[in-house]
C-alpha cells in the first residue's frame, strides 16, 4: 500500500522483553489505517564493556 499523501503514524511495540533478549515489531500507517510497512526486530543484550576492557571470543 502506497501512502496518497497526509498523515504517517508509527507505531511500535515490544512484544516480549527478557533480561538477555527483546523481541519488538513496528508499522507505519496512513490516515486510512492502512499499513504502509512493518518491521520486526530480533535483539540480544549485553553487558556493557569496561574502557579498556576486551571482548573475550569463543576461540
């Protein structure tokens, strides 16, 4: 669906948050209600490096 001009409005959720990991969708719709487009978003949590302080990889 093609926007014909006016309103855009994003709308965006996160469906289920742990403490490692979010799993999050977002649309965009016209003034009709009509979603233009939609996206979903798959994201892991981690800590924070100290400065200096390196990644430690798996080998």
């Amino acid at each position: 669906v093609q926007a014909q001009g006016g309103r855009i409005i994003a709308r965006g959720n996160c469906y289920h948050l742990s403490t490692t990991m979010a799993f999050c969708e977002a649309e965009l719709v016209d003034d009709l209600g009509r979603v233009c487009a939609k996206s979903t978003g798959t994201f892991k949590f981690f800590k924070r490096l100290k400065p200096g302080q390196q990644m430690v990889g798996d080998g």
